[in-house]
C-alpha cells in the first residue's frame, strides 16, 4: 500500500508543539453548554462564539487544527469570510465533524452506536470544497457491569474504519475517536483494559478496510479511573498506564495521538499530557499532542457568557490554556503557569 497525500496534512497537525481545539460541539452539546451560563441558544450565538474564538489573537501559535461543526463551516465570521476560509487565514488548518451522532444501540442496552455513513462520500467530497482537509468521528464506549460487550465494540469499529476509508478517498484526514468515557464506578486499570480492547479491535478494523495509517490520527481518551471510583491515581500513574496501553496497540505508523479531554478540568489535562511526554516523549513512535474542546474552550466560555463586552478577557483565557497545552507536549507545562 502506497503513502497517501494525507501523510503531510497528518503530519502537520501534530508537527512541534502545536494542537488542534475541537470546537466541534453539535447544536444540542453546545446548546447545554450556552444554557448552563444563561447564554441565548441561538444560530447567532454559536456563530458569534466560534467568531471570537477563531479570531483569537495568536492562537495560531499553539494550536496547529480546528475542528468545526456542520452549522459552523457554512456560517460567516463577523468580517464576512467563511469560517474554514477564516481559519486557514489565521494559519490553522480547518476541520470537520462528519458523524451524526451516538445513538442507543439496538440489542445492547446501555451501550451506543455512532451513526453518519450514509451519505458520507458525498458530505465529505462537499466539505473537502468548503476548505476541510480533515474529519473526525467519534465512538462512544460505556463502561459498567458487563459491558462494553464485543457487539458494541465491532460495530463501533467498524463503522470508523468506513469512516477513515472514505475520507482518504476523499483527500482528507482520518481523526479517529474511540472514547472510552470516564463516567463510572470502574478502576484505571478496567479504563486500561477497556481501551486497549477497542484500539487493537480499531486498528484490526482500519487494517481490513485498507486504510493508510500514515494518514490518520488517534484521538482516544487518557486512560483514568471512572469518575466514580474511590481510587484515583496521581499524575504520573495516568501517564504511564495511557502510554503503557498505547504501546501495546497503536502501530507505529500513525503520525501522531491527540488526545480528548472527556470532562477533566483544564489543568490537570495539561499536567497529565505533560507527564507522559517529559517521561516517554523521546522514547515513542508517535506524538503525543491533545485535542481538547473542554479542557480549552471551557473557562472562556465562562468568561465570555454571551457578552461582547467579554470577549479580549475570553480570548486570553482561551489562549492561556492553548499555550499550558502547548507546553505539555514539550514536557514543559508547570502548576505556575496557571499564575501567569
Ligand atoms: P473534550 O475534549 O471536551 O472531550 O471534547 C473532545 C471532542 O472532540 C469530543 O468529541
């Protein structure tokens, strides 16, 4: 199998020390986020929000891609220009969410099935002319009392393995998310199990559809205790159990590992991304860089609440926890940072 042009974009998007922000939340996920700080649930406001967010000053120092939503790629920024075109501008490399959502899945109660290959080709061909030069899909993987079951994990897998192939078809870049979520009463060490299960079933999958690995990304979750568990470990330990369980099942050939946020607060996302690149970082095949939407965006949406009166102090928030994340995948983010 030949290396795809994709190879390059792949590469960019976790070249030095930069990340992608995935701003990328669905109307309904960003609606709840608007509700809980009283912000209007509006087309207007979400389009205003992901103005100021793309216009932050500097961003483009510390994060390398942004991943937008449907809504967003066919909206303007306040200045008239499309917001992939606005973007690409500010020298980021624009993105698109492309799945339809996790949906209960039939036969598995409690378990979820992400939908969206219908009709892809033809989506991903429009967004590839809209200026996306790569997609992301996202699973969703529950852990409780006997599940996930196999079910859930095959078709899961599977359907990002379809995902993946159509876009390299497409010209695009493959971000493929399975998230094992940090809901539960479950241990690290289950969370370790857990994801290396789904990564080997992922890259087993990838390998059947014939997708080029040079032209994907992985965006998992960190491997932590439930939220819910009476054990939760420090720092270093969440390092080495996620680099651990990433070295058994990620292939050398992807380019590089962004990895989600999940609901951790910002700083201990930094600090836990930080610990695995100071201990492993010269040591792996693959970059270790982040993909955070939360763990980013979360303290300038509190700053900002819908106010334009708000939105420098938003912008700096933003980019503060840009630059910590920055500074992870150096192995150089420190606590006094936050001060700053
Ligand atoms: P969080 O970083 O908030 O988990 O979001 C990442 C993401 O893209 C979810 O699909």
């Amino acid at each position: 199998m030949s290396v795809p042009p994709v190879t390059d974009t792949a590469r960019a998007l976790v070249a030095g020390s930069r990340g992608l922000l995935a701003m990328d939340e669905s109307n309904p996920t960003c609606n709840t986020r608007f509700s809980a700080l009283g912000i209007p649930q509006t087309e207007d406001a979400r389009r205003a929000y992901r103005d100021w967010l793309v216009s932050t000053p500097g961003l483009s120092e510390y994060i390398s891609g942004a991943i937008l939503y449907d809504e967003t790629i066919r909206q303007r920024t306040n200045a008239g220009t499309p917001f992939a075109q606005a973007i690409a501008d500010a020298g980021i490399i624009p993105g698109i969410k492309v799945d339809t959502g996790a949906k209960d899945m039939a036969g598995h109660f409690g378990e979820r099935i992400t939908e969206g290959l219908d009709g892809l080709r033809d989506r991903l061909a429009q967004y590839a002319r809209m200026g996306a030069r790569f997609a992301k899909w996202r699973a969703v993987i529950t852990v409780a009392d006997g599940i996930p079951s196999r079910g859930c994990i095959e078709a899961n897998t599977q359907a990002l393995a379809r995902y993946a192939a159509l876009c390299q078809e497409s010209g695009l870049v493959a971000i493929v998310e399975p998230e094992v979520l940090m809901d539960g009463t479950h241990t690290l060490e289950r969370c370790s199990n857990v994801t290396e299960e789904v990564l080997r079933a992922l890259f087993g999958q990838l390998y059947t559809q014939g997708v080029a690995l040079e032209g994907v990304l992985l965006k998992p979750n960190m491997v932590l205790p439930g939220l819910a568990c009476p054990t939760q470990e420090g720092v270093d330990e969440v390092a080495d159990a996620t680099v651990r369980c990433l070295l058994r099942a990620v292939p050398a050939a992807v380019p590089g590992v962004a990895f989600l946020s999940g609901g951790q607060p910002g700083e201990l996302a930094s600090a836990r991304l930080n610990a695995m690149n100071v201990r492993f970082k010269s040591r792996l095949p693959w970059a270790l860089a982040f993909s955070f939407a939360r763990a980013i965006q979360q303290p300038a949406l509190e700053i900002w609440k819908g106010e334009r009166a708000h939105v420098s102090e938003a912008q700096r928030a933003l980019c503060h926890r840009a630059r910590c994340n920055s500074a992870a995948r150096r192995g150089e983010y420190r606590f006094t940072m936050e001060g700053e």
